[in-house]
C-alpha cells in the first residue's frame, strides 16, 4: 500500500471489522480512522479524507453483505486492493452481575443476530433483539446502560474493552463462522498476486429469454470457472427489476 497514511474502517474500536485490519502488518501500522456505518468509510475513500477502506463484503453463513455490495456497484467507484478472511466467534457480553436469564434486550448489528438466530431461539426466547450500529457499538451501549438486563452480541475483545463479561462464546448457528473483508482504494490497480480473483458487474440491455446463458456461455467457452454469482436489484425499476 506504497503511500498511505490513513486507512477508514467499519468501527468503532472492538469490531471484527478492526481485528481483521490489525492481521495485516502493513495496515496495522497506518493511522486508523473508523466510520459509523460501511457507506461513511466508501465516502470517506472516494473524497479522499483517507487513503483506503476496510470493510466487509462476504460472510460464510449469511452470504454476501448486501450494503457493501450494492454501494460499491452503485454508489462508489473504487478498487478491490486485497481480501483479508477473519474467524468469526461471536459473544453475548453484558455488565458484570448480569445472567443470561435477567437479559430482556439484545443488541447487536443484523448481520450478527442472524448468523446466531439458533442460539437466539433456544436459549433467549424472550428477548427483544434491537439494532446497533455495529457489534463493538453494542458493546459500547450495553456498557453504557446502568441495568443488568441488556446485553450484547459481539466480539470477545470488545468484552475486554468495554468491561463487560462473557455470558456464553462461541454462539454462531454453524461452525466454521468467516467473514470476507476487503480493502479498497482509488486508482490503485494491485499488482498480482498469482491467486487473483476477478469481480465483473453486469446489467442487462433487455429483458429477454436467453440473456443470462448468453453470458455464462461466454465464460464456459473460455473455461473461465465462476465461484459466485448474484442478482440485486437495479433500485431503479420497481419489483422484478434485477
């Protein structure tokens, strides 16, 4: 990342968004700034208030994250520069005292509380699930709050951060729990790495039978393999309109 200084990042502090950026030495050792939501740190890159993005784009339960995907297609006009994967455990952290029985509320960031619905289901029937911003800002809030019954999905370092404990770990509906994050930046093409993986974005001219085949076919003859392929709306058309 030859002359950056400053690298934006899904914050705040305690995200796994930020315990990915710091596996990467180079990144760690550049001035961190977080952003309250993933389109600020796309804004924040294309003005030029820093030099690259960190954000998620892809989970191994939930899928792709929509948000991510649709502002980079839509909305932003930046380069992929690398791809960091994470392991994701999440936590259900609350004050100290609380017990997993007394939680009445639980906060966290939609993309969290649906890799963990299972959990949610089975050992907190009750609950009422609210949104955060993110999971470290749930973190934050719960520590905030002076009652004990509210608590958090999150990291465990945001436990650690925030002075919160560790009701139950671990509590993802799969195993295996990965998040795909991505640095991103402009006019940066990455040099190759050997193993590059190329994104395409394509719209159609007409809707009309055969157009996605005839794409596919064109890879097919190329003996191109696909890993992923995904269909968004185009916002533009109403329903059915992709």
């Amino acid at each position: 990342m030859t002359n950056a200084r400053r690298v934006g990042y899904f914050g705040p502090a305690g995200t796994f968004t930020e315990q990915a950026l710091l596996t990467q030495a180079d990144l760690a050792a550049l001035e961190h700034v977080p952003y309250r939501t993933v389109p600020d740190v796309l804004d924040a890159v294309e003005s030029g208030e820093v030099d690259l993005g960190f954000v998620p784009i892809e989970n191994s339960i939930e899928g792709t994250v929509n948000f991510t995907q649709d502002a980079l297609v839509f909305d932003h006009d930046l380069l992929i520069q690398r791809e960091v994967v994470l392991d994701i455990e999440h936590c259900v952290l609350a004050r100290p005292g609380t017990t997993l029985d007394n939680v009445k509320v639980l906060l966290s960031i939609p993309v969290a509380t649906a890799q963990c619905h299972a959990f949610i289901r089975r050992d907190m029937p009750e609950v009422e699930v609210r949104a955060a911003n993110s999971t470290a800002d749930a973190a934050r809030l719960v520590a905030e709050d002076s009652s004990d019954t509210i608590a958090a999905i999150a990291p465990q370092n945001a436990a650690r951060l925030y002075g919160l404990d560790v009701l139950r770990s671990n509590i993802a509906d799969h195993d295996g729990n990965q998040t795909r994050f991505i640095v991103v930046g402009k006019n940066r093409i990455p040099a190759r790495t050997g193993n590059d993986k190329t994104g395409l974005v394509v719209f159609q001219r007409a809707d009309e039978p055969g157009s996605l085949i005839g794409i596919l076919q064109e890879f097919a003859a190329r003996r191109i393999n696909l890993s992923q392929l995904l269909s968004r709306p185009t916002k533009r058309g109403g329903l059915g309109d992709y």
